[in-house]
C-alpha cells in the first residue's frame, strides 16, 4: 500500500437516519459540527435521509421519499407535453 494517500483522521461517527430515527456507529473521516451521544459517549452526528434501514431494496417496502417535491415539479415541468 502507497504510503502518504490515505487519510489519518479516522474515528467513530454517528450517522443517524432521519427519516426513523435509527443510528449506528462507524469509522469515517466525515467532517461535521454536530454530536449526539450514544450510551454515554459523544460522538460527531452525521445525518442522512435515507439508509440500510429504510431504504425500500433493503426492507423491501414500496415507501417513496419525496423530501424536495421533486417528483411534483417534474410533472409539472412536462405535463405541457402529455396527450
């Protein structure tokens, strides 16, 4: 392995799920200003929308997240174009 490539600031982050709540704990160099403590231990927070836990391949539910409206705005965009 080349020498000098990989970064050094590994550590154990929480990343949270945020659309159920669910956390867990891995090693990342991921730089964030927000913590959460985890069974008494403070850890830095890093948020995500969607994750293993609820990711519909995953837990094999048809659930759709639509946080930005983005499907809205893509119907709206080009419905001028439908029959």
């Amino acid at each position: 392995m080349r020498k000098g490539i990989h970064p050094e600031n590994y550590r154990l982050v929480a990343f949270k799920d945020m659309s159920n709540d669910e956390v867990f704990l891995t090693k990342s160099t991921a730089n964030t200003k927000e913590t959460l403590e985890v069974d008494g231990v403070e850890y830095p927070l890093v948020k995500l929308e969607i994750s293993r836990t609820s990711h519909p391949f995953y837990t094999g539910k048809a659930k759709l997240v639509d946080t930005a409206g983005r499907i809205d705005k893509f119907k709206n965009k080009y419905k001028k174009f439908s029959k």
